[in-house]
C-alpha cells in the first residue's frame, strides 16, 4: 500500500542537464543536488516538484512563465551506498562513453573498506580537488537518495503552470521572493495559509497527465541529428519512448562540461 503523502517539496532547478533529476532507466532519481543538499525530509509517499529557474525558462524563449520541469512520487529514500550497490540502480551508474542517458548516471558514491562515502571516479561530475571537499562533500553529508516509479519528467516540454487555479497560484507565490531552496508547499498537519491544502494537493494529481515518465528531452543536450531525431519521438503523446534502446553516442558530451551542475 502506498504511504499517505505528508509532504510535497519544491524548489526551483537552475539546471536541467539529466543528472538531476536522472529521469532514465525506468525510474527518476535524485542522488546529488537540490533537495539532498537542503536535506529534504522527504519520504516514500511524498512528491519532490522541480520547477524550471529562470536562466531554463529563457533558453525555452518564455523567461516570465512559471513553468513545471517534473513532478515525482517518492517510492523509495536510500542511502548513497545502498543506490550504488543495488543491482535495481546498476544503469544509473555513468558511463562516459555511453549514450547521453548513460552518461548522465547519478549513481557514483559508495563506501571504501573504512566505512567512508567516497567518488568512484566513474564521472567527472561533482569531483572535487581535493577529493572529499565542496560539492563532493554536500553531496555525501546530505546522504540520501530519493526514487520515484511514478513520475512525469518534460524536460524541454516544462509545463506551464495555470493561472487563476489555486495550487498552481500558491506554488509561484512560493518563490516569487526567492527562488534560492527548497519549500514544503504540503505539509500535513501544519495549517499556514499559503500552504497547499489537502483539495490543492488532490487538484494537482488530477492536473498531472494520465500516463507519465519521460515526456521530454534535459533542456542542457545540445541539439543535433542524431538528437533532434529523439526528440521527434518524445513528447506527452509518446511517454517513455524516448529513450528506450536509442543511442545517441556522438552527441556532445555534458559531464566533462558541466562538472558543477546544481
């Protein structure tokens, strides 16, 4: 039985590069980054929201519309070891001469023989100097990984949020001050006015798609022939399709670029 949602955490993503979230492989997963750095106490049952920052918003052409990125139900809360060494999580672990979704593997930290978090090496991304410092080490303190099955990620698709509904109006109005962090926009048994209620939270599922998973392309992969042609087949009329047995090797690598892309 799926646990009763306690809480709906949101906050606003300054990047979208398909690490996190990591939407691939069947499940979204946020292993690294906003809200583990915020330690987001986010459990099975919950939602995680990420909704598009405005430097997103301006490479889709609509910096001044409040757009949804993704929305995730918290199925499963890990540790950063017990991702890395599940077999269910094996293709979350990067692989730089893979395809772009193998690439972007959020899945690189595990313990060593004294019992300490440390980066495999398997990526570029978040690799401090020295090792063990800045984001590697927000990354491994915050220690916690959350996995959602049922999910909806649109990527460059970002939804534009309703105007004049209720839910959608308080959740703007959440980060209209500052988009910096996270915000519990639910939180069950802590009645605060700009809070959503529980018939905001019931409006909202019933706004999400009937069928979800990966409904668009990262915003950050560079477009060419090979990518523009996956992205043909992604959209909310082809959930899941997307990136299924395509390969898309040649196509700019992103995690020697972007070693900071929180």
């Amino acid at each position: 039985m799926t646990p009763e949602t306690r809480l709906v955490c949101a906050y606003v993503m300054t990047s979208d590069s398909g690490h996190a979230p990591n939407p691939f492989h069947g499940t979204c997963t946020l292993a690294i980054c906003t809200p583990n750095h915020q330690r987001s106490r986010s459990k099975p049952g919950d939602w995680i929201l990420g909704l598009a920052g405005s430097p997103l918003r301006s490479k889709l052409g609509t910096p001044h519309i409040w757009r949804l990125l993704y929305a995730m139900h918290v199925d499963t809360r890990l540790e950063l070891d017990s991702y890395y060494t599940a077999d269910r999580f094996a293709s979350k672990r990067p692989k730089l001469s893979g395809s772009l979704e193998e690439q972007c593997g959020d899945n690189f930290y595990r313990l060593d023989r004294e019992g300490k978090l440390f980066h495999t090496g398997e990526t570029t991304q978040h690799q401090a100097a020295p090792p063990g410092e800045g984001i590697e080490k927000q990354d491994m303190d915050a220690n916690r990984v959350f996995v959602g099955e049922r999910f909806w990620y649109w990527g460059r698709n970002a939804q534009a949020l309703p105007r004049g509904v209720q839910w959608a109006e308080k959740l703007i109005s959440a980060f209209i001050s500052s988009a910096r962090g996270i915000r519990n926009v639910y939180d069950d048994g802590k009645d605060v006015e700009m809070r959503w209620s529980a018939s905001d939270l019931a409006a909202f599922t019933v706004w999400l798609p009937p069928v979800g998973g990966v409904l668009g392309l990262p915003i950050e992969w560079r477009q060419n022939n090979q990518e523009a042609s996956l992205a043909a087949r992604c959209s909310p009329t082809s959930p899941r399709n997307c990136t299924d047995t395509q390969d898309v090797r040649g196509a700019t690598v992103l995690a020697a670029k972007n070693r900071k892309m929180c």
